[in-house]
C-alpha cells in the first residue's frame, strides 16, 4: 500500500562506510535455527533528542522494538555507566571494552537533529567485541514521523544482526467492537495510528488487503446478509459486491487482483477465484459440505482450505489449477484456519487438542507442532510477510485480543490497538 507519506529513507554516510568497513553480511543469529541465544543490545538516549519535545522517546521506542522482536535482550539504562551513556558516537569516542564490560554485544549510537518541521536521524551501530560498524544510516523525515524512522531503524538494525527485515514497520488489519458491531481497522505494530476503515454499524468479517494494498475485501452485513464486498482502497469507494444467496467468507488473495474466497449456500459450497478488473469468477473447487478458509501459498501454486468433507473440519490442499486434493490433517477432531508462510515452508493452523491451540506443520502435512498450550481458545493465526513471525488472536477474561510470537512458539507477546476484542489480524507491509 502506498502511503500518503513524505517519509523518505535514504543511505547515507557512504564516506564513513568506505573509511571504517561495515561488517560483510556477517548474520549474527541464525533465527531459523531449533534454538539460539538472543543478543544483547545497549541503545543509550539519542544525542539531541531533547531538542525537540516530539522526538524525546525515540531511543525508548527502538528500545520497545528490539525487545519485541524477541532476538534482543536490551539493557536497562540502570547497567549502563553514566559516562557510557554521556560519550560521544563516533567510533573514536566509544569505548567498547567498557561496553564489552557489562556484558553488551551492540551498541545502538544516534544523533538527531530537528530544523523547523524537518528531522534528521543519523544512526552507527557497533560489535563491541572488535568495534566493527555492521550499521551506518542516516534517515530524514518530517518530526511527525519520528516513530516511522524508529521503527525503520529497529528493522535495519535487526536486518544487520539475522541477514532479513523484522516487523516493526508493518501495520496490522483486524476487526474490533462488540458482539453485533465490528468494523475492520489498521493500525502501526506498536498500537499508533489506528484508523477505522469500516463504518457500517454492523458485523464486518474476513477482512483481507490485496498485496498491492489497492483492494480491501471483506464480509459485512450492512445490508442485512452476509455479502462480499470489495472496496477500493486508495480512492476509497466500493467497487464490487456479490449479493447472492449464502454465506460469502474468507477472503486470501492470489496476486493483485484476484480474490479467493468461499460460498456456502445450501448443501454445497464452492471457491471461487474473482478477478476485480474483469468481475469474472471461476470455480476452484466445488462439492456438497461446507469449504471454508481458503489460502493461497506465496508462488500461487497450491490452495489449501477446510472441509467437512470426512465428518469434521480438517484441512486439505490442492495443486492449482487442477490437481488432486489431499487431507493433510488427521489428528484431532477440528482443524481449521490455515495459513501459509510466505517461505513456503510452513502452514499454520487451529487445532482442538483439548483446547484450541495454534499449531505449524510442513506442506505436506508433516511435522506437525503445538506452539501455544495456555488453555485459551485460540484462533486466526497469519504469518508475518518474512514468515518468522505469527499473529494470532487469543481469548482470556472472555475478550479476544491479539498476540504475536516467532514461528517456533517463543516469545509470545499480547499486542493492543483498541478498547475492543480484537479478531482476525493480518499483517499488513
């Protein structure tokens, strides 16, 4: 989605790169790996933060980041000598043995300068063992998106310690409000800048953005019946509806503009591939039960969704356009809400063991893992765009709210964006 946005990050400091030498793609984490140990970050306040009232928490917030991220551990200020925090960020005015000292890995270096309604935010980052600099940005920015540059550095830090981009400047898509009012809403990862997209005082569901960020698609009952709709997000109007009998729900996108979903009506249902541009549909698969929850892998090649079609819900695939399908769960007597990664590694899933659980299984079925075991009931798990990532919401005290880990199950935190239960998040780029 493009914003309407005067952001601008540019790479600069080339002279400072080519005198010092930036560390050579050296990945500090293998966050792929069964287990590893998490790095210990120092991020001291930012030299001339304080010169203006609006960029005094950046350092705080690329705190938060780090730490949300789950490969960092960030050190309390308290560690921290005062005349570590009071040195300067160049290389010659770092001490690193100090550093070293506390037990510090890296170290976040920064200097911000605000001029009228213009900031600049000059970025080193440092391997204390040997004084390398594995990172060297300078961001600018109008001050009313200083939280936009934080999170853009927290990412660029993290890209430097494990070789891919972390999840800070991603935005999240989800549905807030009561029993019979939800509206669909997007929000920054930390819970900043939510913006309602729906107003229609009634039930919207299965909200889902195409991958352009153009086409917003979703189920509503405005009109008094599960219909489809497809807005236009950019000129925001709506563009499309599909008025039919039966339920229309569960939306996946498979490129741009065609949009996957499921209509049960009577004894059958069928998903559908709809092209926004032509409003012409066709028939992934049909037959008589209920298919739900289709999803699509990242190259476009497999669809896999629920059925009923053994009794219970159970997930299955399919090779697109016209292969065979294959159940690909057996254990438990309800599986449902799968989701690819964009890797293409891994499918993530509801399962009831005794409690609905969120779970990872390879492609094909195999390898199949319980990430969550706290009791709660479970629901909604979507990937990250890097695939380290699942969101996932999580019932307890009898309201839904939304929570995040790392693909393997660790580092579970509970995110907040409204005073509403919160339900089927996506992770928006």
């Amino acid at each position: 989605m493009e914003r309407n946005s005067t952001f601008i990050m540019v790479l600069a400091l080339a002279c400072i790169m080519a005198l010092t030498g930036i560390s050579e793609a050296k990945v500090y984490l293998d966050v792929y790996g069964t287990t590893f140990k998490k790095i210990t970050i120092g991020v001291p306040a930012f030299k001339g933060e304080k010169a203006n009232k609006s960029t005094s928490e950046m350092s705080d917030v690329l705190n938060r980041d780090l730490d949300l991220s789950g490969f960092f551990i960030t050190a309390p200020a308290s560690l921290i000598d005062k005349e570590l925090l009071n040195e300067g960020i160049e290389k010659t005015e770092v001490k690193f043995n100090s550093w070293r000292s506390i037990g510090i890995d890296l170290v976040v270096k920064a200097r911000v300068q605000v001029v009228n309604a213009d900031l600049s935010l000059e970025a080193f980052v440092y391997d204390t063992l040997d004084g390398s600099l594995i990172l060297a940005k300078r961001y600018r920015a109008r001050t009313s998106e200083w939280r936009r540059v934080t999170h853009r550095l927290a990412d660029d830090i993290i890209f430097a310690a494990t070789g891919e981009k972390g999840i800070c400047s991603s935005r999240i898509l989800f549905t807030a409000g009561r029993r019979n009012l939800k509206e669909v809403y997007l929000s920054d990862f930390d819970g900043q800048n939510v913006t309602r997209l729906t107003n229609y005082r009634s039930i919207t569901l299965s909200p889902s953005l195409s991958p352009s960020g153009k086409y917003l698609a979703y189920t509503s009952y405005k009109e008094g019946k599960p219909n489809l709709y497809v807005s236009d997000f950019d000129n925001k109007n709506e563009i499309f509806v599909d008025r039919s009998e039966g339920m229309k729900i569960g939306t996946a996108w498979l490129n741009n503009s065609t949009l996957v979903y499921s209509h049960t009506s009577g004894r059958s249902s069928t998903i559908y591939a709809f092209d926004v541009g032509s409003r012409s549909k066709r028939v992934i698969l049909q037959r008589d039960g209920i298919l739900t929850s289709p999803t699509i892998s990242s190259n476009g090649s497999r669809l896999v969704f629920v059925s009923d079609m053994y009794g219970t819900p159970q997930i299955f695939s399919k090779a697109l356009p016209s292969g065979d399908v294959k159940r690909l769960t057996y254990h438990g007597r309800y599986n449902s809400a799968p989701s690819f990664s964009p890797k293409g590694d891994l499918i993530a899933f509801i399962c009831n063991v005794g409690s609905f659980e969120v779970c990872t299984m390879n492609t094909d079925g195999s390898n199949q893992k319980v990430l969550t075991n706290d009791g709660s009931v479970n629901d909604s798990p979507q990937f990250s765009p890097c695939g380290r990532y699942i969101i996932y919401t999580s019932m307890k005290g009898g309201i839904n709210k939304v929570n995040v880990m790392l693909f393997n199950g660790e580092n579970k935190r509970t995110l907040r964006f409204t005073d509403f239960a919160e339900e089927q998040p996506k992770f928006v780029p």
